[in-house]
C-alpha cells in the first residue's frame, strides 16, 4: 500500500491578493484543509463580487516566489463574533508559482 502526503499550498497567516468581478482585497489565511481554503478579508467589501457562484483570482508572495491561482467561491459571510469577513474558496486545480527577480 502506497500513503501519498499532500503538501499544502499556503501557510496560516500568509497574505493573499483576491480580485473577484473587479473588486479587490486582501486577506490572510486562516485554515487550509484538502479540499478548501479558509480566508479573513482585511477590509469591509460588497457581498455581490463574491456570491457563491462566482469565482475569484488570487496572488500570494511567498519569499522570492509568487503565486498566482484561480479558484471557486464557496461561502462568503461575516464572523459572528468579530464582524470580519470570511471567504471559503475549493482547493484550486492550478497553482503557478514563479520566481521574483
């Protein structure tokens, strides 16, 4: 039998670059599961942008890299507790990541 281990995209705290139907924002992660990322938006924004059916693009430096991936929406809401926003985007089929020069 043969364990494969997957190794996650983004680390908690990372800073990430959202743009959604215009809209930009950013935010710091929270949770990376397998199948789901869990993001704090940094600022108040319209819901419309980031419906669940919509998609989002997205940007991450991580040391001399950047990494950029398209992703679906799958929930957008405020915390309960802190009013802060909260977005959930799927796991993304592609990552590209590219050195800085």
């Amino acid at each position: 039998m043969k364990t494969i281990y997957s190794m996650p995209l983004l680390k908690p705290d990372d800073e990430v670059f959202l743009i959604a139907r215009g809209v930009s924002v950013k935010g710091r992660v929270l949770l990376e599961t397998s199948n789901r990322i869990l993001i704090r938006l940094q600022k108040d924004i319209p819901a419309g942008p980031l419906r669940y059916e919509g998609s989002v693009n997205g940007e991450v430096r991580q040391g001399r890299y950047r990494g950029s991936f398209q992703s679906k929406i799958a929930y957008f809401d405020r915390d309960l507790h802190t009013g802060e926003h909260l977005l959930m985007i799927e796991y993304p089929a592609t990552f590209r990541r590219e050195r800085l020069s």
